[in-house]
C-alpha cells in the first residue's frame, strides 16, 4: 500500500484524479449548511424568498463553482501566488480605508461596479495563506527563534491595525487570532505566546482609550446587558429572549415571534443563529453546531494526511478561521462575548463572507487532493 | 527525512491542543444554548410573550339612568369620528384638504394632525374630526373610496335626552382628570368619561362597569399584528330614580318663569324625590362632547349659578315657613297651649329693642293656629321668647335641619341652626336674647337647603323621621309601592302636629291666610302650606322711618327670597312641596305671592299624574288644569 500511495504521487495528476479526489462529504456538509441558511433567510422575510434568500442561492451557486475550481488548480499554483494573493487583498482593505462606503458607522465595503466587496472577510484568507507560505520555509528550530518570527508578526499586525482603523473590532480580534493559530501550529515556542500575552495585557489600556464610544459601549452592554435594555443592550436582551423562549424545540419554523415581529435586530445577518434557536429550538442549534463540528473534522482529517507543511497549515488555518467565525458570531449572539460584527459561516446574508469561505474549502479540499505533492521551500514540485 | 517526519509529529501534537481548545470552545457553546434553552426557557418565555402580547382595555358601556317609569334619562349615543392613517394616506396634506371640501376643519385641527403624523407612527389613526353629525358622516362615508387612508371611527357618548331638564340630579360625565387617577389602569383608557356631579358621581363605580380586554400581537413598533383574545367588558348596572321625568320636565318649565327658582318634590310616605329642579339650568350632554370656553365661562360667571343644585346646595333664611317649628318646639316645652292668647300690636319691645311685624298695623290678639294662618311675627317672637333658642334647635333638628340628611349626590348642604353653644365657640360672644326672636321667625343665623324644608314639611304630616332619596331598588311595580318604608316616629305629639297642620290648612284655604290667593279650584286637591319671605338684607331704621322703598327700586341681588312649603292633599297628605324663589322673583313678590303659586301649580299637576300609585302613559284627563301655568 505503502508503494501504491508513493507511485500516485509520483505523477502529475490528471483531471480525472483530482474530481475523484474531490472531498463530496464536505461539499455535501456545506451544502446543507448553505441550505439551512436559505431556509433562514426565507423565514426572516416573512415566508418570501425575496429579498434575502434567492439572492443568497445564486451567491451559494457561484461560490460552489469557485470553490470546485480553487480545489482543481494546482496546489504550487496557490502556494506561489500566496504573498501575491495577500498583497492584493492589503491593498482593498487599504482602498476601503481611503475611499470606501461607510455603512453602519464604519467603512468596511468597497464598491466594484456591480458587487460590493468586504476586503476584511478576503483578508482572513489570504492571511492564512500567507502565513502558511511563510511556516513552510521555516524549519522547526527556526521557528522557535524570534528573528524569524519578525516578518510573519507584522503580516499579522497590518492588516489587523488597518481593519481596526474601519473601525471593525470582530474582524481583528478574527485575523489576530487566525494568526496565533497558524504560529501556534507552525510549532512557534509557547513561552512566546505567554510574552505576547503579557505584553498584550499592558496595552490593554491603551487600547482601551483608542476604542470608539459605541465599540465601549458595547463592551459595557457585554458586562451587563440590562444597563439599558432599549438603547445598546436592546439587542443581546432580546436575542437572548428569542434563545431562550425557543426552548427544547423551538416555536416552529416561519413561528419565531421575537423574529417575525422585529423584535431581533438584524435576523438576516448576525443574529440569524438566533433566529435558527428561536424557530427550532436547543436541537436546532446544536444540529447545525454538529454540522460546523463535521465540517472541521474533515479539515482536520485533510490536514493531517497532507504531506506538505503548507498543505497542514492552510488547511487547519482555514479550518479555524471557520471555527472563529462560528464560535464569535454564535457566542456573541448568547451573550457570552460582546456585540461585534461578524456573520455566521455560509448562512448570515452576504457575499463577500460567502465566496471567501467556499473558497477557502475550496483550498481545503485542494489539499486533500493534493495531499502526496511536495512542496519545496520555494514551491516548486519535488517527488517523492 | 527527519526534520520533515518530526514537523509533522509536532504539527500533529499542536494540532491535536488545537482540537482540544475548539471542543472546549463548543461545549462551552453547548452549554450556553442548554442554560438559556432549557434552565431559563421559563423567564424568556415570559419575556417574549411580555414583548409581543399587548392587553388592551376596552372602556365598558355605561350604564344607564331612568326614572321611576322607565324612562331614559341618560344612555350611550354612538359618536362619529373621521380619522386617517398617514402610511396609508401617503399625501397627508392633500387627503386633510380633500376631507376640508366635506367637512368644517379648523386650522388648529389640521396643523394638530400633521404635527402628529410626524411625532408617530405612520400606522397610528390619527383623529381629525371628532362628533362628526349625521349629514357629515354621510358625506365622508360616501367619499371615502377616493380618499386613501380615511376612516370613520365610532365611539360612544353620554347622552342626555331630556337636556337641561334633570341636569342637577343626574349630573355629568367629562374626561378623567389628573388627581381622579387612583392606579386603576381603565382611568386613564384616553376615551373615558367619568361622573363629576349628581348621580353620574354618586353612583358612578355602579355605572361604569368592569373593562373589558383585548390580547393583541404587537410587533417592535408597537402595530397590532392580530388580536389573540378578546374578553368584552362587563356593561355598567343601570341605575333607576325615584324621579318622575314627566312632573321634573313639568317642574322644570315652571321654574323657568322666574330668573333663579329651586323647588324639591317629595313623596313623604316612602321618601322619593319625585323631582329635584334648581333653575337655570345646563345641558349636561355638552360636558361630553367637550365644553367651549366661552360656554364654560357663561356657566361658571352667571350670578343665578347654573351649575349649582341650590335645591340642595343652596341655603336661605327660612323665614316663616320656620314658624311650625317653633309652634312645636312652645308645644312641646308647654310653654304655649292652643289656646295660649297673645296680643301682636304690630311690634314687639325687648328692652330698648324693637322688633316688627310684617303687618305694620298688628294682628291684635291671636292663638297658635290662627299666627300660622296670617303668619305673625309678634306671636312668635314671644313664643320663641319663652321656648329659648336651644329647645327651638333641639326641635328643628328632629325636622332635618342643622345637618346635611344624607340625600343620594353629592353637593347637599347642611344650613344652619344656631343655639348658645354655637355662638360662643364661633364668635367668642354670648347669645344675646334679641337673638331668640329673629331665630324664632326663621330669620338671623337660621338657614335651610330647599330639600330641608321639604324634609320639614314631610316630617310634619307624617310625625316620622322622612329621609328622601332618590334612588330606588327597581322600577315602580304596577299598582305602586305596596309597602311603605317604616321610617321612625318623631315621638311628637299628634295633637300639637295636629294643630300645626291644621294652621298651614287655613293659610291657603281660609280667607285671611296668607296664601288664600293661591288655593285650588278643586277642593279635592286642596293643599296646606306655610309662605315665608326671608330678608337678604337688613331693613334700615332710616328705610322705616322714611317709608320702605318700592321693590322695584332695591337691586335684584338685594330682594328678599320668596319661599312656600306645601302638602297635598289635605285629606292624607302624601306629596310635598318646596319652592324657594331667589330675590322674588321677576316682579319681586314675597312667599305668598310668588313662591305659592308655584307649589299649587306643581301639586295640581302631581296629583292628576299621581306618581305613587299610577303607571306611566299619557295622562287621561286633559282640561285647563293640565297646564295650569300656560306651558
């Protein structure tokens, strides 16, 4: 068998091969996350399908081709553009910065025509890739030496000072800590995370005098909702009034009354989780937590079986990017952290969160089939 | 390849923390959901059901109010009022001025509308217009296809149908105000009207009922989604009277004849007021579609008092008809005897002092019956002389006067009668035995309500305690009250009643009483009564000397009140009557004059409709004396 795995290897692989290796569990798995979200989405207009859930499909249906296509292209490919593909992506988040639409009291769209694009969400990725480009050149012992921790710190901290300046507090906490997981896992001493730690912590009141007065706001609504229950604190007292009353089975889907009769704030984005909890109750949500559970396995399982570091890497990293997104938004939405604005993976309405995940699987599952192509330091192919 | 095998046993180690740190992260999630889904779903329950469920009160219909036959005196009329809703009306202002050509709608009106339509939501009906008239909600409803967003709203309100008529007893209904709020939510319902005077205020808990409610889905902006339950309120009891709406309305036109009249009419067997009339009167129906101001202050500033119920709010000098009392109370102390003889020569000397009679020239000599007949003062000054000013009060208080009797509304008044104790604690000086005598001839500190002095009379023919009211249990049964209420004994004695009542017979029916211009055509209906004139103000040494001035000639607000207490028929007396003519009058008559001739008219009527015993309908005979006063 041994023999067998390394003859595969040891050739291009043809069209063929890679629809074969295609991971259709995992494209099934999002599927039906995907589907969940539709469903949502039609609850949410009131049992219509417009304006949020037919426009939600044809997202869903363009991002599954991207994602099919991001997993054919060869994995050298991904692994050169990588830096290219991060550079891209700081300089939308830089244009939105300069000129970008502000929408909800801070600038994260940018215009392109006929799509608005949310270069934060792309960032998330292109970090990851980047990132794991970078680990992969770095042997194990040097990735214990802060010299060469020098370059992949500041990829983190740009992107993440920029996205701050929108100002957008979910989407930095997301890529910070997108970031500690790909240095964590490229075997980075752990003492350094404990400095990162410390040092942190005496920023904190730095940081805290940066913050914007709704952002504050928001922290203080965290600590105790009922402060003011109809001004910021409205929204987790009645997203956790809709949890809660929906009980072990919900009040039934199109029956959500915290929902259907506007008493939850943005139930078509990121308070849809609530919506799901309102209408289907503890099962509902644990249902689709098992889904986003099965959907990291897989990562994991593509991860491990990789023969590249840049393959392990990418695939965990998205796979946490994925998890950060799921445990944020829903642990944000019961109350558990404060108010920040980040969607539920593949079913909160918006595009540009949408594609860039698919997209990401779509690298996921591009490990997975290239998991016997080695990679060398500088990315070109080298068998086995 | 070493380094590569050992990076990716490391990689699988971090990994494996990785996954770790990510399940613990879940479970967390898990249990998070499980606490607020299951340990707290009771407490959100209750929070989303307080969120989206709405209990609106609906405004119970009030109940009703008839008299003693079942006549309506006060009922719920339908009101129209045209609303509009700005979300559907989308040019506000063009829909206010299409509605503008339709009907009369101020400035006021619709800057009100408008600045509303910006202060709430676009779904909340606004009211344009309300007590819209027949013709013009006619006119609205048959526009309405063209006008979006028009609606007509109907609500209810009190309705009076006699109008002024009964306005005292009944009172009114207008909008709760502020100190009236007691924390019962249906007071501050917008639409609510609640009882300010007469029986509307005495009885208004009965009459207004328990409120219903309404369980509405609203959504976060407050709009009623669907009503999820609806419980109608409990209907307020209606509310019958002792009152005879035909003989009030009959009173009532009678009284208008002269600028300020009061008059009470009493059932004295069993106590109904059978009409209760203080005129001028108001028509209560404009208190709740809502008085003007200039209306308001018409009402309030007049000096004949409209809004009073001086029948029972309104206290005079009793005058003569005072003087059964006093015979009463020298009766009883035995002081006087029927055939006690006094001598009046026009005047009475106490010390220095003078007192006068009303007949200049005297009556000359004179016993108990015939000084009630021709009413002489000198007799009773000298009869109130000896009787003394605490047994004169101790009697007039077994006759219902010094304290209010405690008639069904609110608004009575107590008068005054005054003893030595009173004058010490009040003025700090001692009673001075002039005193006596002008208290003897109802005059001085003495004071009486109308209602009083019909108590009184009642009192007089029954020798029982009479407490009138105006409420009663139920409409009359066919064949009238069978049994009387059993009110106490006076404990007076039926000889010196006697004697009394056989003096007020011969003031109206014997030549030379003082009301022998007033007696009836029918003897059947004959009636016995007491006038008195009571002074407003004092008569000046200067005004005798030099010859009383023509009435004429004194200020209206300065004449003397003309008043007269009767009761009919003399055979078995059983209605009594009471009028109290402010000032005299138009002409400026005294008792006899002006105020007997009311209470014969009102007594002739009273006794051809016989309220105790007859059933309602159109009176059978009708001649010249069913309108004796014309109409």
């Amino acid at each position: 068998m041994v023999s067998l795995s390394a003859d595969i290897g040891r050739r291009e692989l043809t069209l063929a091969d890679k629809l074969r290796g295609i991971q259709w569990g995992l494209v099934l798995l999002l599927a039906m996350i995907a589907g969940i979200g539709f469903a949502m989405l039609y609850s949410a207009a009131n049992g219509n399908l417009q304006p949020w859930a037919s426009r939600q499909m044809t997202r869903f249906a363009i991002a599954l081709v991207a994602m099919i296509a991001a997993a054919l292209i060869d994995i050298r490919y991904w692994f050169r553009s990588a830096y290219w593909i991060y550079a891209i992506s700081l300089a939308l988040v830089v244009a939105v910065d300069l000129r970008g639409i502000a929408g909800m009291g801070a600038q994260r769209w940018i215009g392109l025509g006929f799509v608005q694009l949310q270069p934060s969400e792309i960032m998330k990725i292109a970090l990851v890739l980047a990132l794991a480009r970078y680990f992969h050149g770095v042997s194990t012992d040097n990735a214990g030496r802060l010299r060469y921790l020098a370059a992949p710190a500041l990829m983190v901290a740009v992107p993440v000072a920029l996205v701050l300046k929108q100002p957008d507090l979910g989407t930095a906490m997301m890529l910070l800590a997108c970031g500690a997981v790909l240095f964590f896992l490229a075997s980075v001493r752990l003492w350094i995370f404990g400095a990162a730690a410390l040092i942190a912590a005496a920023a904190a009141p730095l940081a805290w005098s940066m913050l914007r007065d709704y952002q504050k706001a928001r922290l203080y609504t965290f600590i105790d909702p009922e402060r003011d229950p109809l001004g910021a604190g409205y929204h987790i007292l009645q997203s956790k009034i809709a949890l809660g009353s929906g009980g072990l089975f919900g009040k039934g889907f199109l029956h959500g009354t915290q929902s259907h009769l506007s008493f939850l704030p943005e139930k078509q984005t990121d308070f849809i989780f609530t919506m799901i909890a309102e209408e289907f109750g503890l099962v509902g949500g644990l249902a689709l937590l098992v889904l986003y559970i099965l959907v990291i396995l897989y990562a994991f399982a593509i991860a491990l079986r990789s023969r590249s570091q840049f393959g392990r890497l990418l695939a965990l990293g998205i796979a946490a990017a994925f998890f950060l997104y799921a445990f944020i938004n829903t642990a944000m939405v019961m109350g558990l952290i404060p108010v920040v604005g980040v969607p539920l993976p593949l079913i909160s309405y918006g595009g540009t969160a949408m594609v860039t995940l698919m997209l990401g699987f779509g690298l996921v599952m591009n490990i997975g089939i290239h998991r016997d192509v080695r990679i060398s330091r500088l990315g070109e192919s080298r068998l086995g | 390849m070493p380094n590569e095998s050992q990076r990716h046993k490391l990689f699988t180690r971090r990994a494996a923390l990785l996954a770790g740190g990510q399940a613990l992260l879940g479970s967390l999630l898990a249990g998070r959901l499980y606490q607020l889904q299951i340990v707290e779903k009771d407490r959100y329950t209750v929070l989303a059901d307080e969120n989206r469920i709405n209990l609106r009160l609906l405004a119970p219909q009030r109940g009703r109010i008839f008299d003693r036959f079942g006549v309506t005196l006060a009922d719920n009329r339908h009101n129209y009022r045209v609303v509009v809703v700005p979300e559907q009306a989308g040019d506000l202002e063009a829909t206010l001025t299409a509605l503008a050509s339709l009907i009369e709608i101020s400035d006021a009106d619709r800057r009100r509308v408008l600045r509303d339509a910006r202060r709430k939501h676009s779904f909340v009906p606004l009211a344009v217009r309300a007590n819209l008239s027949w013709a013009e909600m006619a006119r609205v409803e048959v526009a309405i296809p063209e006008l979006a967003g028009v609606a007509i709203e109907q609500g209810m309100i009190r309705h009076y149908p006699h109008g002024a008529t009964a306005a005292h007893v009944l009172g009114y209904v207008a909008a709760v105000s502020e100190k009236e709020l007691t924390g019962d939510p249906l007071l501050e319902l917008p639409d609510l009207r609640i009882g300010k005077s007469g029986i509307e205020k005495s009885q208004d808990i009965r009459l207004r009922g328990a409120a219903g409610t309404s369980q509405v889905e609203v959504n976060a902006f407050g709009r009623v989604v669907r009503e999820l339950a609806h419980r109608p309120g409990q209907p307020g009891e209606d509310v019958v009277l002792g009152l005879d709406m035909a003989i009030q309305d009959f009173v009532a036109r009678r009284c208008a004849k002269e600028p300020s009249v009061s008059c009470v009419l009493l059932d004295a067997t069993i106590g109904d007021v059978l009409a209760l009339v203080s005129s001028p009167s108001f028509d209560p129906t404009l208190f709740s579609t809502g008085l003007t101001q200039a209306a308001w202050q018409e009402l309030s500033t007049d000096p004949r008092h409209p809004l009073v119920d001086k029948a029972v709010g309104g206290t005079y000098p009793p005058g003569s008809t005072f003087k059964p009392v006093v015979a009463l109370a020298a009766l009883d102390a035995g002081v006087i005897t029927a055939d006690t003889a006094v001598s009046c020569p026009g005047h009475f000397d106490l010390g220095t002092a003078t007192f006068h009679c009303w007949k200049k020239g005297g009556h000359g000599t004179l016993h108990v019956r015939d000084a009630i007949k021709e009413s002489c003062d000198v007799f009773f000054y000298e009869a109130a002389r000896r009787t003394g000013i605490d047994r004169i009060a101790a009697m007039a208080r077994r006759f219902g006067y010094g304290s209010a009797v405690g008639l069904d509304i609110a608004g009575e008044r107590g008068g005054l009668i005054p003893t030595r104790d009173w004058k010490l604690a009040t003025t700090g000086t001692g009673w001075q035995p002039g005193e006596t005598l002008i208290a003897g001839i109802g005059q001085g500190s003495v004071s009486a309500t109308p209602l009083q002095m019909a108590i009184m009379t009642a009192r007089l023919v029954t020798g029982r305690a009479v407490v009138p009211h105006l409420l009663r249990e139920g409409r009359l049964p066919p064949g009238g009250d069978q049994q009387a209420p059993a009110f106490a004994a006076l404990g007076i004695n039926p000889r010196h009643l006697a004697l009394v009542l056989d003096g007020m017979r011969a003031v109206v029916n014997e030549q030379g009483g003082t009301a022998y211009a007033a007696r009836m055509s029918d003897p059947a209906l004959a009636m016995g009564g007491k006038s008195g004139t009571s002074q407003v103000r004092r008569i000046t040494q200067y005004e005798r000397d030099h010859g009383l001035r023509k009435v004429t000639e004194i200020p209206w607000k300065e004449r003397d009140h003309a008043l007269f207490v009767a009761f009919a028929p003399i055979a078995a007396p059983r209605y009594i009557c009471a009028v109290v003519v402010e000032h005299g009058g138009a002409a400026g008559g005294g008792g006899s004059a002006v105020a007997a001739p009311i209470c014969r008219d009102v007594l002739i009527e009273t006794q051809r409709r016989d309220p105790a015993r007859r059933l309602p309908g159109p009176v059978a005979q009708s001649g010249p004396l069913a309108r004796p006063g014309g109409g």
